[in-house]
C-alpha cells in the first residue's frame, strides 16, 4: 500500500472526535493524487452524512452548476478532490451546521494536501476554509469573494452554495454575471489539459 493510500485509510478510520459528534464519525473526502481541482468546503452537511457522498446535497446542485459540470465529472476523483476543513458532519446548531470540528484540520490537512500535486485550482468555499487557506484575507465573506482576480487564476474564494445564502446570491449579483462565467471557463480549460489561461 502506498503512503497515500495508507494516510487515506487512517483518515477513513478517524475517531479524534466521535465524542463531540451526534452521529459519530463518518469522515468524508474524495481524494486521488491525479486530481486536478481541489474543492475545500467546510464539512458535510446530516445528508451528506447519510449518504457518504460530498455535496450529494442542492448545495452540490448549485455548486456543480457554478462550476459547469456533472454529477460524473465532479465525483470523478481523478480530476476532482473534494476535502472539507471537518471530515464528519458536526451537528446543527440554532442556525444550521455546526461549524467544522477543530480537531480535524490540524490533525490530517497538511498531510492530506502533501499528497495533491497535480492540483491547477482550488475553490475555497466559506469562511472556515478562507481562513485557513486564505489567512491575510481579513474582511467579511463578500469582500473576499469579491477580492477574486487577485489569487485568480490558481485559487478562487467562494461562498457556501448552501441554499441558506440565496439571499446573498441574489444581492450579489456581479457573483454570477461575472465571477461564475470566468470561473466555468477555468475548471473546463483545467480539466482539458490547457493550463495556459
């Protein structure tokens, strides 16, 4: 077995923080060493939970159509890593999830991210992941969805596609008038092999 199929199976096996979870561990990650986007989102929603699919969810929906794929291209782990900044489902709270376990990312990130080094873009979804990948980015969610061109075209901050921010989508209409259409152009030139855009 390779280190990476080793570290991916340790990952599989994690219980670091079954006590804090409501329906205990099931840790969520779509990794090959081949792919060449990587997806960090925040952590998997109860039906993601239930099904053991990432995004199997509207959030997926939406964010499969901002990025101009299907359900086969997305879930091809080949060409697409999909990992949250908390592996397992966290729990609700008041006003929706939970926020990604804070055991998770120490504990296997950097690691994980060691192992992807085909990766031409990464979309950093919600603030959990934009602090994490992008810590000089200090204002709110929208300044640095909208502070965009500046990583383009290697990395680009997104919001949830949580059905729950409909209302920010709808505010924020330059998002997908101007954003959606560059970034569909990006994933199809990344997944063609051009690299030049």
């Amino acid at each position: 077995m390779t280190t990476f199929e080793s570290l991916l199976t340790d990952v599989r096996a994690c219980t670091l923080c079954a006590r804090h979870l409501p329906l205990g561990p099931h840790p969520i990650v779509q990794l090959q060493a081949s792919a060449k986007i990587l997806i960090a989102g925040q952590a998997p929603g109860r039906k993601v939970h239930e099904t053991g699919i990432p995004f199997n969810d509207a959030s997926g929906d939406r964010l499969r159509s901002w990025l101009g794929i299907s359900r086969e291209v997305f879930y091809d782990a080949q060409q697409v890593a999909i990992l949250p900044m908390g592996f397992c489902f966290p729990g609700t709270g008041k006003s929706g999830d939970l926020p990604p376990r804070p055991e998770c990312a120490p504990a296997w990130r950097a690691q994980l991210l060691s192992q992807l080094h085909n990766i031409k873009l990464t979309l950093v979804i919600g603030r959990y992941a934009q602090a994490y990948h992008l810590p000089n980015e200090t204002g709110t969610l929208t300044e640095t969805v909208q502070a965009w061109p500046k990583y383009w075209p290697n990395v680009v901050p997104l919001p949830h596609p949580s059905p729950r921010n409909n209302l920010w989508v709808k505010r924020n209409p330059w998002f997908e008038n101007e954003l959606v259409p560059q970034l569909q152009s990006r994933v199809a030139a990344v997944l063609g092999g051009d690299n030049t855009l």
